[in-house]
C-alpha cells in the first residue's frame, strides 16, 4: 500500500479534526475520517488506515477521567452485545443492500430527539430496564455499524438515557467501540491484511489523531454537563440528517 505525499497530508489533516470531534464529543472518529479518506483512496484502505487510530482513540478516551475499571465492570455486557450485534450485522451487508438501514437509523435519532415534544413517546423504560435496553441497544449499535458503519447513535441514545456522568458516558461508549474495532482488527490480521507497510503508514495518522483527540478533551472538561448533553443531541441532529443524505445519494 502506497499513498503520495497529497493523500498522506490530506490523512494527517482528517485525523486531526476527526481526533478533536471525538475527544469533545466522545465518538465520532470513524464517521468523519473514513468517508472522507474513502475519497482520496478507497472504502478498504480509509477503513484499514483509520483502524489503529481510532483503536489508539477509543482506548485513550476510555482510560482518560480516571475509575475506567469501574466502567468496564459496569458496562461490559452491552460492549459483548455490540459484538454479536457486529457480527450479525456483517452476514446482513453480504446478504443485502444496507442502505435502507441508514434511513431506519435517521428516523430512529429524529423521534428521540422529538420525544420531548411528542408526548407519547417515553424512553424512561430505559432507564428502568438498564440490562435489557442494553442488550437491545448493543445488538441494534452493532447490527447499524456493521451494515452502514455508523453505530454510535443507538449507543449515544442508550447511554444519555441512563443520565451518566460525561466522563462515564463518554468511556461506555468508547469501550463498545474498542471491542468492535478490536474484533475487526483480529479480523484483518488473520486474512493478511495488517502488514508492517500499513502500521508505518498508521503511525502518523495515529500521533496525528491523538493530539486532536486531546484538544477535544480539553474543550470537553471545561463546559458543563447538561450542555455537553446539549452539545450530544445536536451531533445527533447532523448525523441524522446526513445518514438522510447518504440514504439518497445511495439511490442515484
């Protein structure tokens, strides 16, 4: 694997503002490099390329705030879900177009962030059934970030239901993330796909990344927490509408 010293740049550029969105929100790494690498070389490379940092991303933002053993414990059975969640969702995309999927994910995040408004729909029940809503919402983040690579909004509506601590929420979430990234690189590595040539290459990018993800930190830790919930529904609202846009452009 190769890239010119454009395409190197242009990684080393993506990691960085990927790094620093996920650092303030807590995710978000995989949704902005990936697409935007895709562009410059291909689905599989931007996929192989981002796979190191943002395991490198997924495990500083889970050990950072201290007490991250306390939320390993806690919430590992919903990490285990999101694996068999993967799994299942990896058969679907080779049975099926997962395009559709991207539209139920959109109409999902849109009625949560309207529950306020529509009266009828309650989500306390998540709250009050934490085991089975997780297992649900495991199975079903797995399942979307399997078949369209975006799992994080189910996670973010389960885990901001629970009303955690930022800090906490924001390393339940990255501990999903690491199992499945963790698994896909297990993958990748038995069918001879991670070489030395492509961890040079990921070195850069995961130093790259790191540091944006540190200034995110840094931004997160300095607002408070119902308006870093605030700042959450409101990365809910631009993915749902651009997983809308994927869904159309995807029709052409």
């Amino acid at each position: 694997m190769t890239l010119g010293s454009e395409e190197i740049l242009i990684g080393l550029m993506v990691t960085l503002v990927a790094g620093l969105v996920h650092g303030a929100f807590g995710l978000g790494f995989p949704m902005i490099a990936t697409p935007i690498l895709a562009l410059v070389t291909d689905v599989k490379t931007a996929i192989l390329l981002t796979l190191a940092p943002n395991i490198a991303v997924n495990l500083w933002s889970l050990i950072r705030g201290g007490n991250w053993l306390d939320s390993v414990v806690r919430f590992w059975p919903v990490a285990g879900w999101m694996l068999v969640g993967s799994a299942l969702g990896t058969l679907v995309l080779v049975a099926m177009d997962p395009n559709p999927f991207r539209l139920l994910l959109a109409a999902t995040v849109v009625l949560y962030l309207l529950s306020d408004q529509i009266k009828r729909i309650n989500w306390n029940w998540i709250g009050r059934h934490p085991k089975a809503s997780g297992a649900g919402a495991g199975l079903l983040g797995g399942l979307l970030g399997g078949t369209v690579n975006v799992g994080g909004p189910v996670m973010m509506i389960y885990f901001l239901e629970l009303r955690l601590a930022p800090v906490v929420l924001v390393q339940a979430i990255n501990l999903c993330f690491l199992l499945g990234k963790g698994t896909q690189a297990v993958t990748f590595a038995l069918l001879g796909m991670l070489g030395p040539n492509l961890l040079l290459l990921s070195l850069p990018l995961g130093i790259t990344a790191l540091i944006g993800l540190r200034g995110g930190m840094w931004l997160r830790e300095r607002v408070a927490a119902d308006t870093y919930r605030g700042w959450l529904k409101g990365l809910l609202w631009v993915l749902s509408i651009l997983l809308v846009v994927q869904f159309l452009r995807a029709l052409n």
